[in-house]
C-alpha cells in the first residue's frame, strides 16, 4: 500500500509537460499502485479539460473580435463606417498602428487603404485562430487518452481481482 496523497499539477510547467506533484494527505488509509496511476491519469484528464476551456473562451473571444473587424472593414470600404469608432476598435482592440492609417475616410483611396490594413489584421487573426483550433484539439486527444488510460486500468485492476477473487 502507498501512503494516501493528494495530486496536484504543477501550472508552471509547460503545457505538453505538466508535472504531477504528490502531497502527502497524512491519511492512515494507503492507496494501491493501481488506485495511485488512476488518480493521476483523472486528475491529468481533468487539467486538460480545464485548458480546453480556457482555448474555447479565447477563440470565443478572436472569433467576436474577427466579426467585429470585419463589419468595420465592410462600413469602410461602403463608405458608411464611423471612422472615429471604427480606428479606435482597431487600434486599441486589433492593435493595428494608428500611424499606419489615415485620419479620415472621406476619399476611395483612404477607403482602400484602411481596408488593406485592416484585411491584412484579419488575416493574421484568421491564422491565429486555425492555429488555436489545431491546439485545441491536441488537448482534447490528450484529455481523451487520460481518459482512456484510466478506463483501462479500472478495467484491468477489476479483471484481476475477480481472477484473485476465483481463485480462492
């Protein structure tokens, strides 16, 4: 038997190698190796799922901020956009440099020039995001073989104490 202990993860470790760390609980109970290793692979599972949600909220996040960009990007090149609104969205927002983009919007050409700042920031989120779907999955497949792991070894730990159960 192992002495009972709590499971934690280390959050200053990097994603792919999150440590487990053991505190001991000094309970007198003990825990068997195969209780031990299923604790760890849940409480792994359920750290991924925890950054699973943190990926989905900020993809929410890039996704409402890509819609918002581009109703703009359309007001401007239509002529219709509250220019004044519109920048102050995209440079404290999108982060694009407000010397790159005209004062006004009261000519095609700085129309079109706003607009190819703009498409080219949207752009560059669009990437961002396929990028943040990309690791989001590898978390969930991460999430799923923990999972999956620990089935196992419930499903093992069951099979052999019914073989030790039979055989006496």
């Amino acid at each position: 038997m192992i002495e009972a202990v709590q499971i934690a993860v280390n959050n200053n470790a990097p994603v792919a190698s999150s440590a487990i760390l053991l505190y001991s609980t000094g309970v007198a109970e003990g825990l068997t190796l195969g209780q031990l290793a299923i604790a760890v692979c849940v409480r792994h599972a359920a750290v991924l799922e925890a950054q699973s949600v943190v990926k989905m909220n900020q993809m929410t996040s890039s996704a409402n901020m890509l819609e918002t960009a581009s109703g703009y990007m359309e007001g401007v090149a239509a002529g219709t956009a509250v220019w004044a609104e519109a920048k102050s969205f995209l440079v404290g927002t999108l982060g694009l440099d407000a010397s790159t983009l005209p004062d006004d919007i009261d000519t095609y050409a700085k129309r079109m020039s706003a607009v190819d700042k703009i498409k080219g920031r949207l752009d560059l989120l669009s990437q961002s995001q396929q990028q943040d779907m990309i690791d989001l999955q590898s978390i969930i497949s991460k999430r799923d073989v923990a999972f999956s792991a620990s089935t196992n070894l419930v499903r093992s730990l069951g099979n052999s104490m019914g073989a030790n159960a039979s055989n006496f």
